[in-house]
C-alpha cells in the first residue's frame, strides 16, 4: 500500500486551462512537498507545506491536514508546465520523503 | 551558490560488477539523501545522512550503502549489482536535520546495468 496517493496519473491540457492535481497521504506528516520533473530526470521543489496554502506565480498549492490531502493548481497554463508533478511528505519520523508515483501533465499549445 | 553537483551523470555496468556514485550538496548544508527512481517503483528512499551519520534509511538490500564526509560530500555504493538497479539515483540536500525542509536535488546518475 502506499503511503502517498496522486491522480490523476495522466493529464492532457488545452494552454490556459486551469488544472489540478490530487494527493492523499494515510501517516502522519510534518510536511507535504509539491515538486515538478522534467524530461531529462532533475527535480526542482515548488512548494513545501504544513498547513494553508502557498501561492507562487501561477502555482497554488493547498493542504489540508484533517483530511490529509492536498492539492497542486495551476492557473492559466503553459506548454512550458509540461512536466511530471510529485507529491511527497515527510513523515513525522525522520526526514526522508515518501512520494506519489506522479502526475504527468502535457499542455498542447 | 552552486547546486547540488552529482558525479558520474551516466554510467553503464555489467552484473556482479560494483559502482560509486557522488554527490556534492550545496555548500552549508549538512543533509544528503539518496533516492532511487525507476519506472515500475517510481521514487524511492534509500538513505539519509547528516554530518556523517546515517539517520535513516530504506527498505533496500545491504547491497546499497552509503557514507558521509566531513565535508558533508556524499558517496553512495552499489554491490554486485543486478538488472534491476538499473535506475536514476538522485541525491538531494538540505541544512537541518531531521525536520521538515525544502530539498533541493541534483541532477542524477543515470545508471544502467547490461
């Protein structure tokens, strides 16, 4: 079973559509990360959360810890989002991270 | 500041063989994970290490290990290795430990076994 769960796994956007992505966790976190892969393998880290919601240009991500999901917005997309989302959290034991299995997005001009 | 430096970025081996990966963090902190990503597992954790300690580590074989430098450098160690390790190791860094913080990764070694 895992601990993190992403839907969905595959998103196809028109550019300038609004998109969300899902993430349900079932432990107990300290934290829930938000981070974005692109082809070629690195990873960059968008957001880090433990409570509310953060905004970053057009990226909104929001959490809620009651009811242990979270969820990643993307305003006005652009081809350029084109990528794989992750979600992850840090357990409340230790500081390695247990990650979705990700959400590729693809956005056609 | 630099980032996160990893070396070698692509590495082809054969079975039984071993291999060394490592990874710089940015310069201050004191964090290294490793992570292995493959297709069928996605991202997975392997080990964790601060100031030259393991702190935590992941549900893989002794095969995987890894150690610390004073200079917070990281070196991971692949055993006699198999088909299956063929992977994406990725490292990340950050400065504290043991709480929740933003990683930052480094690019990757992109290892295949033959």
């Amino acid at each position: 079973k895992n601990e993190v769960e992403q839907s969905p796994q595959n998103l196809t956007a028109q550019e300038g559509e609004f998109i969300t992505i899902n993430c349900s966790y079932s432990v107990g976190i300290s934290a829930l990360h938000w981070l974005q892969q692109h082809p070629g393998g690195g990873i960059v880290s968008l957001f880090m959360l433990s409570s509310g919601k953060k905004k970053h240009g057009r990226l909104i991500a929001t959490i809620n810890i009651q009811e242990k999901h979270s969820s990643l917005h993307i305003t006005a997309s652009h081809p350029r989002d084109s990528a794989v989302y992750i979600c992850a959290v840090n357990p409340n034991t230790g500081n390695q991270f247990y990650f979705g299995t990700g959400t590729s997005l693809t956005v056609i001009p | 500041k630099a980032g996160v430096t990893q070396t070698p970025r692509y590495l082809i081996k054969t079975r039984g063989q071993q291999v060394t990966l490592s990874c710089s963090p940015i310069s201050g902190h004191r964090s290294v994970s490793w992570y292995q990503q493959t297709p069928g597992q996605g991202l997975q954790f392997l080990f964790e290490y601060f100031s030259e300690t393991q702190r935590n580590k992941g549900n893989f074989p002794g095969r995987f290990s890894g150690r610390q430098f004073s200079n917070s450098r990281s070196e991971m160690n692949v055993s006699t290795l198999e088909l299956g390790d063929s992977a994406l190791y990725l490292c990340a860094s950050g400065r504290l430990a043991g709480g929740p913080e933003t990683q930052y990764f480094g690019p990757g070694t992109r290892l295949l076994v033959l």
